[in-house]
C-alpha cells in the first residue's frame, strides 16, 4: 500500500512519518495531504486552551480514558510553547500521557509552535486532518494561551474548553474581552484551591454579560469544576462537551455549516498566506534578493520596511 492508502487503514508509523514531514516542512507532504483531504469530516475536534499549569494535560489525559470507555479512538495534538532563545519546546505531554502509549487506540502527537502566535502551529490544522483521514473519532488539541490575540483554537475546534484555576485573576482579566469567542465551555480546574468560589462567580458573570449582547449565539457556556489528578469533574465535563455537540447537530444545519465554514475559511486563509509568502521568496531568491539585504537597507536607513514591502508587492504580484 502507498502511504495514503496506510494512513486510511489507520497505520501508526506512515502517520507518524507523515505528521513529521509535515512539522519539518517537507513539500512532498503537501500531495498526500490533498490525497487524504476527501477523507476528512468524520472527527469530533475539541480544542483544550489556557495558560500554562492550569492543568491542560491531565484533563486530556482523563479525557482520552472516558472516551476510550466508549470504544472509541483518540488523537492527541499536544502544542507547547516554544522558547524565544532556544527555539526548543518542553514537549512534556509525552510524559504525563504515557499510559496511553501501549493503547492502539490513542494517538499522541507533542507539537512547538516555532515561535507562531496564536498557541498553534501552523501545521497543527493539516495535522488534524490527517488524525480525521487515519479514522479517529475524537481530535483533542491542547495549545496554550487565551485572550483576544491568541484565539485559533476557537477557529479551529468543534468545541473549545477554556481551562483556568483559582487564584489567576489576571487571567480572567486578560479573557475578559473575548470570553464568548473563545470558549463554548469553561472548566475551573483545581477546584479544592482556596478562591474557587470568586473565579466560578466572576467567569459567570462575564458569560452572562456575553449572552445578554447576544454574543453566546444561542449558547451559555457552562462552568465545570474539575480535580483532574483525582478524577473528580470528569464526567460532568465529557457530558457538556457532548451536550455542545448536539446542540451544533440540533440547532439546524445551519449551525453546524456555519462551525465547518469558519474551520476551513481559516484553513484556507493560513494556506493562501503561507504559500503566497513562500512564492515571494523563491521569486525574490530567483532575482538575487535575499531578505539579509533588504534587513540591512532598513538598519542603514536607506529605505523602510513599508516602502520595500511596497516594492515586493508590486514588482511581483502587479
């Protein structure tokens, strides 16, 4: 079998190989994706946000439990911030999901964001669609920060949990602004810790504020309290996750249109933006101009980056 035909069939190592051609880059990779795209479609993506050490890990892990109690397959994209001067990733979901890694069933995939704003990588959605092609009922992707500048996962997910944890009130601040767009589901993790009482108040507040702008689009967010290293919370979380599901498949197929048009708006938007940047650099490349020179015009004054982006644009694509 070729490697589409493998990833199908739900073979681990021609995915795995796959999904790193795709991280490295590799062009060859782009022809599968296009083979395996009338694959996608079946997959339930669900996007886990929030900053670090709220505990997004190990309620994916409890996830992936409760879901595999079901018979079904899960796929795991675990995105880590990558560091400013190292450009390295802690990539510790592979440590705290290890009990997974004997189970065929569960896929898991750690993932750097390569510097890339947002809290995903810009593979992450050609990613997704490969653990849909490969046959996995459920997509968990696990990326990192919120607020209103760092809301892909929202654009990229079915259903997205915003996790927090008591005693962060400057990340309740910083959500403030965008509370509606980015989560359909709120989790206080942690929930023993002293201020949990204050947090659960104040994100309800904030989400009854949405719904009387009209911002919940027929939705109120619930809260759920969650312990997840005791397993406390968990059901209650799987059940409003399923309960935002049907109510996208019974709200009307417009709903559910409207939640696959934006995915792939998005996709299609990132795609387009990628690949026009690259064409401009092979062009730019084939007439000698390398993008050293143009930094160096613009630290010696001789021109400004607004100018010469003016000059790209029109030389190449007027």
């Amino acid at each position: 079998m070729d490697i589409v035909e493998q990833i199908i069939s739900g073979d681990v190592r021609a995915t795995a190989r796959l999904l790193r051609d795709i991280d490295d880059e590799i062009p060859t990779s782009k022809e599968i994706l296009k083979e395996l795209y009338p694959h996608t479609g079946k997959a339930y993506v669900i996007g886990f946000t929030g900053s670090p050490g709220v505990g997004k890990s190990t309620l994916v892990d409890q996830m992936a439990i409760l879901y595999r109690k079901e018979g079904k397959t899960v796929g795991i994209l675990a995105v880590d911030p990558t560091s400013p001067f190292s450009g390295g990733a802690i990539l510790g979901d592979r440590i705290r999901m290890q009990r997974h890694f004997l189970d065929a069933g569960v896929f898991i995939r750690s993932l750097a964001t390569r510097g890339h704003f947002g809290g995903l990588t810009r593979s992450t959605n050609d990613m997704v669609n490969v653990l849909d092609a490969m046959g996995k009922d459920i997509i968990i992707v696990e990326t990192v920060g919120v607020g209103q500048d760092e809301v892909e996962i929202a654009n990229s997910a079915h259903s997205t949990v915003l996790v927090t944890v008591p005693g962060m009130g400057d990340d309740i601040q910083a959500i403030k602004a965008g509370i509606m767009e980015i989560g359909n589901i709120f989790v206080v993790n942690k929930a023993d810790r002293e201020g949990s009482r204050k947090t659960i108040r104040e994100l309800r507040n904030m989400i009854e504020i949405g719904c009387r702008r009209g911002g919940s689009n027929g939705w109120e967010p619930p809260i759920i309290e969650t312990e997840a290293l005791k397993s406390r919370g968990m059901e209650e979380l799987h059940g409003a996750i399923e309960k935002h599901r049907s109510y996208l498949l019974s709200s009307g197929e417009d709903k559910w249109k409207e939640v696959i048009e934006k995915r792939v708006r998005i996709q299609l938007i990132e795609t387009l933006k990628d690949q026009a940047f690259r064409t401009l650099l092979d062009r730019m490349e084939a007439r000698g101009d390398s993008l050293d020179e143009l930094v160096e015009k613009v630290v010696d004054k001789k021109s400004d980056p607004y100018t010469l982006v003016q000059e790209i644009i029109s030389r190449e694509l007027g």
